[in-house]
C-alpha cells in the first residue's frame, strides 16, 4: 500500500507539474482578446450589406442561377425541401457563420475553436504550422487551418487567417437557397480581426471559392460581444415543426396534425396505410 501511494503521489506531483508547465508556455499577452459571446450585426442573408432574397445578387453560374430561382419559388410558396437546416441537418461552411445563435471563440496556442449555439456547429481551426493532408474526411464544416498575424507589429496577434477546404454537401449560402456546387470543391478562406474603433466588434472578411460561382464572392460579417452572457441550448429536434414526406414539405401544427405548406398542396401519400389494398394485394 505504501509503494501505492508513493506511485499515486507522484503521478499526481507529475500531473501538477505538466499543468504549470502549460500555463506558463500560454502566454495570453500574445493572442488576443476576443473571449465571450458573439451575436451577428445584421439579418440572416449571407451577405449582410445588401438586401435578402434576389437582391443579395451572388455571383452564380446561369445554371445554378436556374437552381436559385427554383428555391426562391418553393419558398414563397412555403416549402422548405430545399433547405437541409429545416431538417436540422448542419448548415456548414460558410453558412455557419451566418450565426443564427450566439457564437464563442476559444484560442489555445494550436487550436482555435468556434462552438456555435445553432445546431451544436463547432469549428476547428488548427494554428499549429500543419500543412494540408494528404486525404480529409468530409464534414460539414470542412477542415481548416489557420495563421495568426500581428498586423500593427505590436507584438500582439490582432488577425487570423483561415482556409477551409474538405467540406461536404448539401450546402447553402443561406436560407434562400442560394446554392453551392454539387461537387463540394468549396474553398473558403476568411480574416477575422476586431474593429479598429469598437473592440466589441468582430469582422469576417469570408472569400467564398466555388463551381457555382463565376468569381470568388466576398462578403463581410460582422458580431457585436456580450460580456458575461448567458447561453442557451439549442437541439433542433425539440422545435422543428418541419416534417418532410418524399419531396413534400409539411409543417405540423400545436393539435399534433399535419397542415399544408403551401396552397393547394396534396395530403402525402399513404399508401402503406391502406389496409385493404394491403389485403387485396395479398390475395391477388
């Protein structure tokens, strides 16, 4: 027992130690300050400088111009299948920075996290020096990698560089439908840097990469902090009202029954709910 505790002992003292030792490589001085929880200035268009709906003007090929218009029509008519995030599927990059809820930003010397409050989305940006792998397992919000820069040469990091590829579908711009290509070759590279004039706003310069674009399309996000906030929980399940059958989008009301989405739309099919052609179908 003695041997026990002298092992646990310095197991712990080994523990202990490797700790200070992290805390003093952390130097805080060095990166900056962008703790506590931000919320976006703006609607929820991606680009937030222009007007939603056809006046945000994206750069799209007429092909998936045509995609587009098709989503803009289901959605002035009420329906959603368009739209994975109605069936609580990620919104992904570079939606996600849309910010439908509230995000946080949590710097560690290899790793920048962004956990965002709308669908649970977390963001991986690794700061470590890594190059690109060979091979990158697909995901919703891609795998980025980043580059701290000290741009006023203070001595502190005041920008970070992101590049975010490897990103899965489907994908949208935002709740329009404004559409991303289909072969999920999404690049996206991004810089984040704290207004010169208000340190509780945070701009995303966002460069968008893809086939279904005829040019690169930058835009500008931005998010106003709130200091000692408090966060919610959000699990999209509870609260989606959305219930999809095939192609059709149906939305179910507080008595618990289907209701329509759109004028004039057909009741879903229920054929395996026809117990006599079930039964006629057997004797035949």
């Amino acid at each position: 027992m003695r041997y026990g505790s002298l092992i646990g002992a310095m197991a712990a003292t080994a523990v202990i130690c490797a700790t200070i030792a992290g805390a003093q490589a952390w130097d805080d001085t060095v990166y900056p300050d962008w703790k506590g929880q931000w919320e976006r200035i703006g609607g929820g268009a991606f680009d937030a400088s222009k007007q939603p709906g056809l006046g945000q003007q994206p750069p799209l090929t007429a092909e998936y111009q045509t995609v587009w218009e098709a989503h803009l029509a289901e959605e002035a008519a009420g329906g959603q299948t368009y739209n994975p995030m109605a069936s609580c599927i990620p919104t992904g990059m570079p939606r996600m920075m849309v910010v439908y809820q509230p995000m946080e930003i949590i710097i560690t010397p290899d790793i920048t996290y962004i956990p965002i409050a709308f669908l649970r989305e977390l963001r991986r940006i690794y700061t470590d020096g890594r190059t690109w792998p060979k091979t990158i397992a697909p995901s919703f919000s891609g795998y980025s990698i980043g580059r701290w820069i000290d741009a006023d040469e203070d001595g502190r990091y005041d920008v970070l560089e992101i590049e975010t590829r490897g990103m899965k579908g489907p994908r949208l711009f935002d709740g329009s439908g404004i559409p991303l290509h289909g072969d999920n070759e999404t690049v996206v590279k991004e810089r984040m840097f704290l207004d010169k004039s208000d340190p509780n706003i945070l701009h995303d310069e966002i460069t968008t990469f893809d086939h279904a674009l005829t040019h690169p399309w930058r835009v500008t996000r931005s998010y106003r902090r709130k200091h000692n906030p408090t966060w919610i929980e959000d699990v999209c399940a509870e609260n989606n009202n959305y219930v999809f059958v095939g192609k059709e989008s149906y939305f179910l009301s507080s008595d618990g029954y289907l209701m329509p989405t759109r004028k004039d739309q057909a009741p879903p099919d229920l054929r395996y709910f026809d117990q006599s052609s079930r039964i006629n179908s057997r004797q035949e």
